[in-house]
C-alpha cells in the first residue's frame, strides 16, 4: 500500500509542477508583453508574447482537466520547444535567452520522459549551436567564450536532468515490478487457500499448479482475477476432482490436479483453468434433465446457463454448479468471454479471453 501510494503522489507531483511551470509560463510572457509594448511600442512581439501567454493558460485549463496528463505534457513541452527557438533566433527579451535556454531541457525531461525529452532538448540544443555559433543567424552576438558557457552549461544541465529522470524511472519501474510479484504471491495463496478449503470440506485432494506470467498479470486487475479463480479452483474441487478412493479404483493418482495459465496471446489475456477429474458426464445431465434430448450439442446452451444469474441451472452429478454466474459478472468488468472444453473421464477446462486493461 506504501509503495502503490508513492507512485500515486509521483503523479501527483507531475501534475502539480506541471500547473506551476504553466502558470508562470503565462505570467512571464504576459509580462513581456506588456513591457515591450510600453517600451518599445513593437505591436508584433507584443502580440507572439500575449499568444504565448494564452497558449501557456489554455494549456494549464487542459492540465487541470480530465485530459490525460501525458496530453497536456507534450503539448506543453513541444510549444515551449518553439518559444525557446524563437528566443534563440530572436535574441531574446532583453538578452535572457540563455536563461531561457537552460530551463528547457529539465522541462521537457521531466514533464515527458528521457527519450521524449532528450529529442525535444537536442532540438532546441541544435538551435542554440546555430545562433551562438553561426554569425548573423541570431539578431544579437555572443562572444565565443560567452558561446561556449551556454553550450556547457546547457549539457550539464541536460545531463543532470536525464539521469536523475532515469533514476526516478527506474524506481518507479522497480516499485511496479514490485507491487505486482506481491499481488501475484496475494493471488496464489489466496487460489491455494480456496482449493485446500475445498479439498477439507468435501473430503478431496488436490493441488494446484500455477503458471503466471507477470507481464499479462501487470496488465489487467489482480482483484478481478482473484475472484473469479477462488470460483473456479472450488468448482473444480468440488464438481470436477473425484474422490480419492474413485480414483484409485481408476488408476490413477489419489490428488488431483489443478492447473492454471495466465499468459499473453495475440494481443489478449488469456487465462485457462484445468482439472483432470471426470469432466462433464453428458448421459448422466441428461438423464437427470429430461428436457434434454441427450445430443451433445443441444447441452451447450444448459452449460452456458451455468455462468447466467437468475436462470434455472441443470443438474450436474445431482448439484447445481452455483457461484459461475460470479465469473460471468466479473468477465464483464474486464470486456472478456469464456469457452469450456470437456471430456467425461479427461476432465474439464475453463478458458478465458479478454483485453489488456492497463
């Protein structure tokens, strides 16, 4: 909870700096504004630092929207990008162009990311070279010494914003790794817990066997997930797995066995349960529901009832599979479906499909 909690106040912190840096944005090139106005009566820069300044406050409205911040970041920065070439070309308000030029890279690193940012600093960086360097280019001259200061300042400065960027990425992306391999150890235990409880209560054996990826698990919701397998893993032990004593009499292991997949698959969260019980035995359904003819496919519909609230249910080994209209209701939440595959005697697969929510 600590660490989910520190990576929502990064965020906010982004937001809130992101205002700041606007609002001052605004103030400063209306400030500029009006002073080139009152001193130099030059109607044309005055009116670029008044549409600077309504950009910069159109720009912190979005900000404080429900626009995604990502949006508004690279609106900002990209905007900026181009006053501080102007700036550059132009000479600057009253020489402050290297002021100005220092700010951007840590900016544009900070409000994007190091790959964003380090594209749109080389950009400005690139403009920079070219006033200071190339005579005539820039309405105002600097001495080569003067050229070679802001050259390395402005690296330093780039620099030093990059790697303390990466820094905080990086500990970002360890604290999400992090947050995540606890939610998956949470949502194992939990499924082992159901199963055992389940095995106790109606005198079983079972194991479950999971195999989760932490890539697929990252992109969708562990809650969601959660329920829906505790559903699923106790259905298997109750309805699917044998008792012991009928699967020795089978030859086979007394414990049965549980399997779980939660991996990617063409650009889906593909999740499978599988037991190796008894599976569906169709004769005895059918037997048991006269309204069924005993073809196999007119069972299908009876099965896709099991997952439906509110609807009579079949009759399987003298129960009703109860609880499966949970999974129902939670697939919803993820925009997913679910297919069954069984075999009387090979036991029975829940498979599931849905999309990435994250």
């Amino acid at each position: 909870m600590i660490r989910a909690a520190e990576l929502n106040f990064d965020t906010k912190l982004r937001s809130i700096l992101l205002s700041v840096a606007l609002l001052i944005v605004a103030l400063t090139f209306l400030f500029y504004a009006l002073i080139d106005l009152w001193r130099t009566s030059n109607v044309v820069r005055s009116a670029i630092w008044l549409a600077g300044a309504l950009i910069a406050a159109a720009l912190l409205v979005i900000a404080r929207s429900n626009v995604p911040q990502r949006f508004s970041a690279i609106l900002t920065s990209a905007i900026f990008a181009l006053i501080c070439m102007y700036l550059v070309f132009s000479g600057g308000q009253s020489g402050f162009v290297i002021v100005w030029s220092f700010t951007f890279p840590a900016i544009a690193v900070f409000l994007l990311s190091v790959t964003m940012g380090t594209l749109l600093s080389a950009l400005v960086f690139a403009a920079l070279e070219i006033a200071l360097f190339i005579p005539g280019v820039s309405s105002s001259s600097w001495p080569l010494t003067t050229s070679l200061i802001v050259t390395c300042v402005y690296m330093i400065t780039f620099i030093i914003s990059a790697a303390l960027e990466w820094s905080r990425g990086a500990k970002k992306r360890r604290l999400a790794a992090l947050i995540h391999d606890e939610g998956r150890k949470v949502l194992i235990e939990t499924l082992n817990i159901s199963c055992k409880l389940a095995c106790l209560h109606h005198n079983k054996r079972a194991v479950l066997n999971p195999s989760i990826s932490p890539d697929a698990l990252r992109k969708t919701s562990l809650e969601v997930l959660k329920d829906i397998f505790a559903e699923l893993v106790q259905n298997a032990v109750v309805h699917g797995i044998e008792l012991p004593d009928v699967r020795r009499r089978a030859g086979i292991d007394e414990t049965g066995i549980i399997t779980l997949s939660i991996y990617e698959k063409n650009g889906l969260i593909r999740a499978e349960l599988r037991d190796d019980g008894a599976g569906f035995d169709f004769k005895k359904i059918s037997a048991e529901n006269p309204e069924i003819e005993g073809k196999n496919d007119e069972l299908a519909p009876y099965i896709r009832s099991l997952f439906e609230p509110n609807k009579q249910q079949i009759k399987i080994r003298n129960e009703a599979r109860t609880g499966l209209n949970i999974v129902c209701s939670r697939l919803v939440i993820l925009h997913g479906k679910v297919k069954i595959k069984t075999k009387p005697g090979r036991g029975t697969a829940f498979i599931l499909e849905f999309a990435p929510l994250y």
